[in-house]
C-alpha cells in the first residue's frame, strides 16, 4: 500500500521532459497559421455578397481565433487544469506557491493571459508594423514612428526569445522549475497527469450503472466538447500538414491561375482604380495586377475581391512592389 502511495505521488510530480514540452508547444504553435489557412479558404468560397455574418468570422481571422481559444483553453483550464494543448500531451499545471488541488482564479486568468492574450497581442503588433512600414514606406523611404515601431517590436520579440532561452536552460539544468515565463508570472509548473481524462469506455460504463440519468449530463457534455475540441484541432493540425506539400496541387487554399486579362494593357502605367500613376505600388499576390496600397485597401475593407480578377486577397497578399530605377 505505501509502495503503492510512493509510485502515484511520484507520477504526480513527475516533470514532463524538454522534449514534451517542446511537443507540445510545437503542437499549439500550428494552431493559428492553420485556422488562418481554413480562414482564407472559406472565405474564398463563401460567394460574393451572401453569409454576411459567416463572412465577418472568416474575415477577422486573428479576433475569431482569439474568441474560439479563449473558449477552449479556459475549458480546458477549468476541466483539467491544463491548456487545451498540454492536456493532449496529458500533462497538467500545479500551483508552485499554493498546496491547492485546482489552480487558483488567480493562476487561471494569468494562464489565460499567457495562451491567449500574449500571443494574440505579438500578432497585433507584427501586423500594426507590417501594415505602418508597408503604407509609410512611400519612395522606399519609412518614416521615424515606422522605424520606432520596428524597432520596438524587433527588442520586444529579441527579448522574449532570450526570456525563452533562459527558462528552457534553466529548467533542462534542473534550476527551474518552469519552462516558460508565462508559467513563471502565473506561478505554475507543468507536471504529468496522474489521472487520464474517462475514456469513451468510461463514459459507457457510466451510463450503465449509473440509474440516475441526471447525474450523467455533466460527464456526457464534458466528453462530448473536449472531443469536438481534439477533433477540430487535429483537423487543423491537418490541414497545416496538407498545406506544407512541396507540391502546388496539393495546396488547400491555392486559388485558380487567373486567365489573361484583356483590360490591361501592358503600356498602362496607371493604377486600374484611380487610373493615375501609382502611390506605393503593391501587388496582390492572387492575381498579379498592381494596385496604390491605398487604392486596394480600401477595396479589400469593402469586397476583400481583386476589382479585376475578382479573386479573393487578404492583408498577407500584398506585395509592396520597389521598382528599380533605370
Ligand atoms: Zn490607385
């Protein structure tokens, strides 16, 4: 009995390897770039004028996946003290500083922050950069706050690789206890699970033994939701894996090559919307034709469509375009 009291207190705070914790932020990692990939494509597909509010989810890709693993991870927080993506690789969080069972609120909403909120905030700001340098960079010129803001973001995403660096030595050398200064400022650690979440056979037996049908809706809908969750990321997991292809075929979202378009005339040196000479050439990268960054950003806020091709695009396919002086 007490030999038996030593192995499940030692499964219980056992530390997960580096080579876990990497799997599983790997894992975690895929995420978004894949959701940003279904994204692109459902709205490719949604046709023009029709689904309004589908439309509205696909076409704010970063804030619906913000809503959707805020959901999620706050699930998983509460259900099995982990983020969706540590709890697949069944590990759980602990309290460092507190003896408690479950983690605290205030461990909770810190763990929030750090899977949602920070990451969602880098991509803001990468896509704020992008957007400043990209629109400001008239003659190939940034302006100071373009280059300020660069620079910003280039010591703010150094410091958090270092910061990141730092954690994974010292808790490979046995110093820290965890692998990440989110864990750290949440002030919890990564531990195994020493129990697995009932499995489908649970559930059945459950429901066989269990006279009192009322009792069975909490393990049913707890079942029920973390497996849409798990299968809803695998699908994206997928989707991600399909998409890295070599091949062109094989792309989930490659878009048609656009026919030849008689409008365009080569000897045309003007914007097809203003049809004046450009203010900082871009090119959408869908269908080729070059555009004024002003001119095709304000078409991309009312139709998201290339007003020649009629292609879909997003903020990701323009091109800024620096022709060479001859
Ligand atoms: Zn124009």
């Amino acid at each position: 009995m007490a030999e038996n009291a030593v192995y499940i207190s030692s499964i219980e705070h056992s530390k997960p390897t580096i080579f876990e914790i990497w799997a599983e932020e790997s894992f975690m990692a895929t995420l978004q770039p894949a959701y940003q990939l279904l994204s692109d494509f459902i709205s490719s597909k949604l046709p023009q004028g029709k689904c309004r509010p589908l439309k509205l989810i696909f076409e704010w890709p970063d804030e619906s996946f913000l809503i959707f693993n805020i959901i999620m991870q706050s699930t998983y927080l509460d259900w099995f003290s982990a983020s969706f993506s540590e709890s697949f690789y069944g590990l759980k969080r602990v309290n460092v500083a507190s003896t408690a069972e479950r983690l605290t609120t205030r461990a909770k909403i810190l763990s929030l922050i750090g899977l949602v909120g920070a990451p969602y905030i880098m991509i803001k700001f990468k896509s704020m950069v992008d957007n400043y340098v990209f629109s400001s960079s008239n003659e190939g010129q940034v302006n100071a706050t373009g280059l300020k803001l660069l620079q910003g973001y280039k010591v703010m995403s150094s410091a958090l690789r270092l910061m990141k660096l730092y954690h994974y030595v010292s808790y490979l050398s046995g110093h820290g206890s965890q692998h990440s200064i989110f864990h750290r400022l949440a002030g919890v650690q990564l531990v195994h699970q020493n129990q697995p979440p009932p499995s489908w056979a649970d559930i059945s037996t459950l429901i066989k033994l269990e006279p009192n049908r009322s009792k069975l809706i909490a393990p049913l809908t707890f079942k029920i939701v973390s497996q849409l969750f798990e299968l809803g990321a695998f699908s994206l997991q997928f989707i991600n894996w399909w998409n890295s292809m070599d091949s062109e075929v094989f792309k989930f979202n490659r878009t048609p090559i656009p026919e030849p378009i008689d409008s365009i005339k080569t000897g045309d040196l003007v914007c097809p919307i203003c049809r004046n000479s450009w203010r900082v050439e871009v090119v959408l990268s869908t269908s080729g034709i070059v555009y004024c960054y002003s001119c095709i950003t304000k078409v991309l806020n009312e139709t998201g469509r290339c007003p020649v091709t009629d292609l879909p695009f997003s903020m990701n396919d323009l091109i800024r375009l620096y022709p060479a002086a001859c």
